[in-house]
C-alpha cells in the first residue's frame, strides 16, 4: 500500500489544500519453467482518504463510502536474456 499526497504545482499549498490517495497494488506471480517466464497479472486500486483542509476531498471520500473509486489491471511478463 502507498500513500499519495496530491498538490497542483501552480498553485501554493494553502490556496489548493492537498488531496490524500492509498493506492494498493496486489500481484500474482506465474512461473512458467518451460519458457523461462513469470507471468504476473497486477490489480492497482485507488481510494480516497478523508481531509479536514479540504472540503471537496472530505466530501469525495463520504460519497465513496470505502470503495475504490479507480481500479485498473495489468499483465507483466518478466522474461531472462
């Protein structure tokens, strides 16, 4: 699990208050011997973090009541040279 703190650049922190992500990531490995590959098939899953600065963050949060509000998959394949 990392945690992300989100700040527009062109904007001074106090302006635009920060907006917190946790984005967990969950892999699954493969290892197919016959062709000297692991496969792995990636689950990246973005939530939303409450924020007593920002209104709208807090907001935002309460409307996603816990679930994920960006998930995505991804298939890796690691080979050897």
């Amino acid at each position: 699990v990392v945690r992300e703190i989100v700040v527009p650049v062109d904007k001074p922190r106090q302006q635009q208050p920060a907006l917190l992500k946790e984005i967990e990531t969950t892999s699954l490995y493969t290892y197919l011997p016959d062709k000297g590959e692991i496969h792995c098939r990636q689950r990246s899953a973005t939530f939303l973090l409450p924020s007593n600065e920002n209104e709208m963050a807090m907001k935002m949060w309460q409307l996603s009541r816990g679930r994920a509000v960006d998930v995505r998959f991804y298939d890796v394949v690691y080979t050897r040279n």
